[in-house]
C-alpha cells in the first residue's frame, strides 16, 4: 500500500542529487533489508549507544503481534529508511509500566520502535516525515498514546519526536541485554497523546543541557518533565506538568 511519493536530497560525491522516493506499508517481505540497513546505520554511528539493533526474530514477533513499518524506497527499489510502530498491549515491555500508566490505558498505548535512515539520504527530514506518516493509522487502528525511548546523545531524534509533541517524562538505564551493556544504555522516555492535552500548572521552568543526565533524572523524579528543547545549545527546558498522564 504505497502511502506517499516524493523527492529526496541524496549525497553522493560530494554533492546532493534528487531521487524520487515512495513510502509504503510493509511487512515480512522487507525484514532482510531492514536488518541490512540497521547493520549499515550502527556500524556509521561513531557512538554506538544512539541506536540498539533490533534482531530479526523480534522484527518477525513483532509483525505477528499487529506492527506496523513504513518504508521508505528509491528509484532502483531500494530501502533507504523505515519507521516501525508495535503494539505491546500487557506485555512487560510496554513503557506504560515506566510511564505509571493505568493498565486500563495500557492497551491503548503504540510503541514507536526504530526509526533509522541510509547515510546518503540525512537531512531530508524522514524521522519527522514518517511519523506524520504513522499517527493517521495508529488513530484508525484506535490507539490513544505514543511512547518511545531515545539516548539523551541523540538530539536529531530527540528533536523530531518533541516536535511531534512527545515530551520527556522518564531517564533510565534500559535494555541490558549484553556482555557490553549489562546495566543497559541510557534512554529517554517520551510519551504523548494523540490529542495532545497535556497541561502545565505554572511557570516553574529549568533549562538545563542533554547531556547532564544527573540533574535530569532528579528533575523527571521530582515532577518535572522535558518540554522543550532547544536547536542552538541542545537544551531542554524542564516544567512541572500536571496528571493524569
């Protein structure tokens, strides 16, 4: 089901070319390539800690439970990006738990799961593009909040889900699935609704840098929750924010 066609910028000899693209929905038939563009993304990221590779088992697991991917392809049908959404339902690995949702919300929750994008094809705006893409359909399919996890040393993905209106509500230690990360990677929870009503209660405003993870952790314990962040210094202005989510 082809979603959107358009042209991208792609750099290729030290200068930028047009390519027209397609996005569509996808299932099993693009898992080879989305593990083979994961692998190409990872090995590129000087700081490996930004994107934890998702297997092809749990891709596969995930379809069988209702996921959704969007692709991204080029002229010759080649994968240049995808985002893909799962649904967790009840399952521990719902951020709801992080999050104090109630678990009567927690079946209304998507997941938004990796996003990555082929070097070439940076700077085209596709992380902000494919979710825009992916919010109509998760409202089809009746889903109320989206929650995702981000490294604070990430501020391009971090940027395109607050713009979104996601807003930083939890720093932990996650996935410590690995002789190298045992105690797991530093991540972000962000969470909104597909109504976006979130409400302030005053003007209690701190701004503080990303990578400061102490101080922000004792703000996200203490009621506050990233608001905004900020382009020029990679700053984020921390409010206190009203329940219930």
């Amino acid at each position: 089901m082809i979603i959107e066609k358009g042209v991208l910028l792609k750099e290729k000899h030290e200068r930028e070319i047009e390519e027209n693209y397609i996005a569509k929905l996808v299932s099993y038939e693009a898992l080879d390539d989305m593990v083979k563009l994961m692998d190409v993304v990872y090995e590129a990221l000087p700081n490996k800690e930004v994107l934890f590779v998702d297997s092809y088992d749990d891709l596969y697991e995930d379809l069988n439970k209702g996921a959704k991917i969007i692709g991204i392809y080029g002229e010759e049908n080649n994968l240049i990006a995808f985002r893909y959404v799962s649904f967790p339902g009840l399952e521990r690995r719902n951020l709801g738990y992080d999050l104090g949702l109630p678990e009567t919300e927690l079946h209304k929750l998507c997941q938004l799961e990796t996003t990555v994008v082929d070097p070439p094809y940076r700077g085209n705006n596709i992380q902000f593009m494919t979710l825009s893409m992916m919010k109509p359909i998760i409202a089809k399919e009746g889903y109320k909040h989206m929650a995702c996890t981000i490294s604070p040393y990430n501020f391009y993905s971090v940027n395109n889900i607050m713009r979104h209106g996601l807003k930083i509500k939890s720093l932990k230690r996650k996935y410590g699935t690995t002789k190298d990360n045992s105690d797991g990677i530093w991540r972000y929870i962000l969470h909104g609704t597909l109504d976006d009503n979130l409400e302030l209660t005053n003007n209690d405003k701190i701004n503080i840098e990303m990578t400061n993870i102490d101080a922000q952790v004792k703000l996200l314990n203490n009621g506050y929750i990233g608001y905004k962040l900020y382009h020029e210094d990679q700053t984020l202005d921390y409010v206190r924010f009203s329940p219930p989510y």
